[in-house]
C-alpha cells in the first residue's frame, strides 16, 4: 500500500524529490515504483496534471516529468503546464514523456528549454540512464544531441571539479556526474585503451550496447571523443565500483 502525499510530506520533505505528472495512472505510478527502486532515499510525488502541483510545494523537488499526451511542442496546453511548473519550481528541470519517437518534437522540446527527452520506446537501463543524467544537470535525447537538425544544444557549463580531486577522488566524481556501474565498468575498459570490441568481450556484452554506454558516457562528460574521456579524468584507472586502481 503506498503511502499518502500528506504522511510523505511530513517524513521526507526535505528528501529530494522527483515529481511525476501522468493522466494514465497505472502509467505514473509505474515509473514511481521503478525509480523508488532505483533511487533509494528519494521521495516520489506522481499526479494527474499541474494543477495539483500546490501539493508539492514545500518539498525538495529536482525534477519534474511531465506527460507530452500527444500534443504538440507548441500546444497552448503544454505551454500552459510549463508556465505552471515554472511559476511554482523555477528551479526545477523538466522532463518530457513522449509516445512518439519522432526527432522534430525532440529537437523542439530541446530547443525550449526541456531536460530530457523520454520515449516509451526507450529500454529501461537507458532510461534510467538518462534520468541520473539529467539528475546531474545534463542533456538527455534518444538521438544524439548533434544529430538533431536546427537545434544548438543547451548544455549545461561543465560542473566545476577540480582535476586533483577527480584524480584523487574518482568515485566522487562518478557519483556526482551520475555514472551507472555498468558505465564505470565500460569506462574503466576504455581508460585501459580498449575498444568497443574488446570490452564487449570483456564485458560479456553486445557491441551495439557498448557503443550506447560510450556515447552515454562522453555526453555525462560532456566530451567530444574517446580520447577526450581519459584525458577528463587522468590517467589513474577507475573499476567497475568507481575506485581508483593502480
């Protein structure tokens, strides 16, 4: 039985929270017990549209999904819940759910100002993936962000880690930017010089999965290539836990 909105108020408001805004019940309350899994310690607030987002206020909220139904980037309504969601959570990143797949509605939700880009296609590692990614205070599409058409990505300024403290402190660092192990695993094959091949022997993986946990990872490090991510992080080997290796 899950626990009220008034009871989690009052035993976790100052727990982080993610709020979820879903007409389809079964559908929000789905991703609330997924992410509850997935995300221990956070609080999860699911609703039928924005105008219960009073019931949040006061609450830590770090992110706000937000169901597209089918309308239109533009659409007075969707428009209408942004303005909402604004006025109550200035701070907040919002993220779209989307039936569609298709990369226009994708480069304009970017374009305005929208966080992450979710689609019911997406497979569940990948999206929970681009949720920690987005958590971070990155970018998340299905599509990769260069490969979207009139669009010049938001990204945000890289967080200000000093390179001491990655090199010294690598676990923090892959925490912060919001790794999944399974990306620290691949990440510490490609520090080791490995290619995609190799790692997916390793690995135990297919190739096309390494290649989306590596795109994945140079979009957390907001980098450009391979070389690029070892170079980020120095030249100090990071495990599958996130721990320094010699």
């Amino acid at each position: 039985m899950s626990i009220n909105l008034g009871t989690k108020r009052r035993i976790g408001r100052n727990a982080p929270t993610v709020v979820i805004i879903d007409h389809h019940t079964l559908t929000r309350t789905t991703i609330v017990k997924l992410l509850e899994h997935e995300l221990a310690g956070w609080d999860f607030v699911d609703m039928a549209s924005t105008e219960s987002l009073d019931r949040a206020l006061g609450m830590d909220v770090r992110l706000i999904a937000l169901d597209l139904a089918g309308r239109s980037v533009g659409s007075t309504s969707l428009l209408d819940d942004l303005a909402a969601i604004s006025e109550r959570f200035a701070e907040a990143p919002v993220a779209l759910l989307s039936h569609t797949d298709d990369v226009t509605i994708a480069a304009q939700a970017l374009k305005m100002g929208i966080r992450g880009f979710f689609t019911t296609s997406l497979p569940v590692d990948i999206a929970i993936a681009g949720l920690r990614l987005v958590l971070a205070g990155g970018i998340f599409c299905p599509q990769p962000l260069d490969a979207l058409t009139n669009v010049t990505p938001m990204r945000p300024e890289p967080r200000d880690f000093d390179q001491k403290v990655v090199e010294e402190h690598p676990q923090h660092y892959l925490e912060a930017v919001g790794f999944t192990p399974r990306e620290a695993e691949v990440l510490a094959e490609l520090q080791r010089g490995c290619s995609n091949k190799v790692i997916a022997g390793k690995l135990n993986l297919s190739g096309h999965t390494v290649k989306m946990h590596v795109q994945h990872i140079m979009r957390k490090l907001q980098v450009q290539n391979r070389t690029e991510v070892v170079a980020r992080l120095g030249h100090r080997l990071i495990n599958g836990h996130g721990v320094a290796a010699e």
